[in-house]
C-alpha cells in the first residue's frame, strides 16, 4: 500500500514537472519564434538583438535597415516596386530631371539575364571617352558585385560628385572576360533628343529616353525638321527604356490630332485620360521599335498606329503596360509603387505583350544593341522604314 501511494505521489510530481517545463518552454519558443499577432517593429527589435548578441559578422545598423526595406518591397513580386535609399532616391531624381553628375551612358535590365546593360553612351561624355560600348555589362561597381543589382541601385552607384572617379568592372561578350575600365565622373546634361533629314527629305528624329528636358529637345528638333520641308517623318525608339508619362503625351500631341493618346487604370478601376489637340504632324509617320523599346517608348508607338497616324517597323517591343509612381518618405528616402496599367487607344494593355510592328524586320542581338549608332546602310531596319515612307509620299 505504502509503494502504491508512492507510485501516485511520484506520478503527480512528474506531470506536473513536465508541465511546468512545457509551460516554459512554451514561453522560451515565443519569445524567439514570433506569432502574426505581434507587430512588425517588434520583430525587428528581436531579431536586432538576437544579431547584436550572437553574430560573428560585422554589419551597419542603417545599411541592415535599408536591406530589409528593399527585401519588403522585394515580397511585392513587381520588379518596378523598389525602394530608394536617399542617396539613390535623389540619383534617380536628378537623372529624370536631365542634368546629373555621373557618366552619360543610357543603360537597362538585360531581359535574358537581369544584368545592368549599356545601351548606348555619349561620345563626348565620360563614358563614351573611356571607350564604353553598347552591349557592356556592368558587373561589378568600385568592387562590388552588383550583377543582381536592379537598374535604379546600379545608376545610383555610379552617380556622385564631379570630379570624383569610379571604376565598372565590365563584361564585353566580343571579349568574354571582364576588365575594369576608370571613369571620372561629370555634370551631364543629357542630350535625349538628336536629329537629320535624308534624301527626300525624310526626317528623322531619335529619342534615348523620356525625361523632362526631352520635350524641348525634341520641339527644336520637329520644328527644325518642319522648316526644311520635311515630307516624311521617322522616329527611333529603339532600346528606348521609357520614361515620363507626362513628356511622352506631350510629345504625342506635337503629332497626333484630337484624340486619346492613352489612358491609365489603377486598381479601382479608375481611369485618367491623356488627350491630344487637333493640331498634328502633316506627314506620314514610321516609328523604329526592338525589344528595348519599352514604357512610355510603347506609348507613343500604340497611339501613333491606333490614330492613324503611322506605323511600326522593327522588332517587337519590351511589354511594359504599366506606371509607377514615387512617394516620399519622413526620412528622405522613397519607395515606388506599380500604381496603373496603361493602355492605348484602342484599349490594349500590352503589359508582357508588347507591340508586333507593322512591318517585322529582324537583326541579331549585337546590332539591335547598337541600333541608333549604326550607319544608314547597315541599318536595315532604318532602310524598311524609309522605303515605307517613300511608298506614301
């Protein structure tokens, strides 16, 4: 009797030792396994003190912020949601505007890889003296890897004070190995816009991107092609990788007559309309495309050949349909946010789509690269154009 009631005494203490240690362990694993009831910043604070206490690795506490805060925008799964840190923020800021320090070379997202590309460079720039070529990638800036870098992170890195060098490891595929090429960087004032009339009075007008000082660039242009008796126009885009929604549709009401030139939906299923004048362009239109052509570039081509206005001769576009907007933060820096789908007058969304031109003339990679810097008689895309045109005059 006396072993039995020790048996049931020894049972009790030993289930309430085990919850009593279930009890804490339960209070140990929440501590460091955290539920979605708790907030966000408390998890950071946790996680902080957790690294501040145990991790062998140095870090910065700012630049740990920033990762995440890039990481959450990251969970998004938009690659044109991104968050700026201020440096980057006011980088990207000054290159919409037109007139930054930094190397003057129009660059994007390689679509096949994701690696930062150089499209094309200003010959009297620094980029462009240093002998960088459409078709570089930017593999590493000042040493650090940046190959899974988005395009606003690598344009910030090789911004900065004038006067002040910075060295892009870059990958030449001609070459196939990397080599570090110095680059002092400059103000630059970007020149978007460039212009000529050929033989029978084809004008042609190039647009690298479509920033705030491109609207005036290309007025001169336009009017200086209008006074030389310009019969027919072609405007290139190609590895255009867009811009302003703003520049572009006032560019397109320098050509379009009255109408809609594009209009946007954001996830309410409100819509904004963009709309052009009745005064427009009195000649035949081509516009050049490839697949860097992308944006606000595939704006103007949807309504120039949903207006009537023209066609498309090249490759197909890029496929971006939609529009970001920018929104300050207390501290300076900025996030930018996927807002609207755009779409062309017709009502298509060509978002992961793309424009098929009119008239498809196919090149390989390296001279779609350098499309803009060929000459008129290897530029066959160029030749389609102007022998379109022709048939129209």
């Amino acid at each position: 009797m006396r072993d039995k009631k020790a048996f049931f005494i020894g049972l009790s203490a030993g289930l309430l030792a085990m919850a009593v240690f279930f009890f804490c362990f339960g209070l140990v694993s929440r501590r460091v396994t955290w539920s979605d009831e708790k907030a966000p910043d408390d998890k950071v604070r946790e996680v902080l003190t957790l690294l501040d206490k145990y991790s062998i690795n140095e870090y910065e506490r700012e630049e740990l912020m920033d990762s995440m805060y890039r990481g959450l925008l990251d969970g998004v799964g938009d690659p044109y949601t991104h968050y700026f840190d201020e440096e980057a923020f006011v980088a990207f800021t000054e290159q919409t505007e037109g007139v930054y320090a930094g190397l003057g070379m129009v660059v994007t997202g390689d679509a096949a890889d994701g690696i930062v590309t150089i499209v094309s460079v200003y010959p009297s720039a620094p980029a462009g003296r240093a002998g960088l070529q459409p078709g570089d990638k930017i593999m590493a800036v000042d040493g650090t890897d940046v190959t899974s870098y988005k395009l606003e992170e690598v344009t910030s890195k090789t911004k900065g004070r004038p006067g002040t060098k910075v060295t892009l490891t870059i990958y030449r595929p001609a070459d196939d190995y990397p080599f570090d090429v110095p680059v002092m960087r400059e103000m630059i004032s970007i020149p978007t816009v460039s212009h000529k009339m050929f033989d029978g009075n084809i004008g042609y007008i190039r647009i690298e991107q479509f920033e705030r000082v491109t609207l005036n660039q290309f007025t001169e242009a336009y009017q200086d092609l209008t006074a030389r008796e310009m019969k027919a126009l072609i405007i290139d885009v190609r590895n255009n990788p867009g811009g302003l929604l703003d520049t572009v549709t006032q560019i397109a009401d320098v050509l379009l007559p009255n109408g809609v030139v594009t209009y946007t939906e954001d996830k309410n299923g409100a819509k904004k309309y963009y709309r052009s004048e009745e005064s427009h362009a009195e000649v035949p239109i081509a516009v050049l495309t490839n697949g860097g052509s992308a944006s606000a570039s595939e704006v103007l081509c949807g309504a120039v050949r949903d207006m009537g206005m023209g066609v498309l001769v090249g490759t197909k576009t890029f496929g971006k349909g939609i529009v970001q907007n920018l929104y300050m933060l207390s501290d300076g820096s900025a996030i930018k946010v996927t807002v609207a789908k755009y779409y062309t007058p017709n009502g298509v969304c060509i978002q992961g789509e793309g424009l098929i031109p009119d008239y498809v003339v196919e090149v390989d990679k390296e001279t779609a690269l350098r499309s803009g810097a060929l000459s008129p008689d290897e530029d066959m895309q160029l030749q389609k154009a102007m022998e379109v045109l022709r048939q129209k005059l």
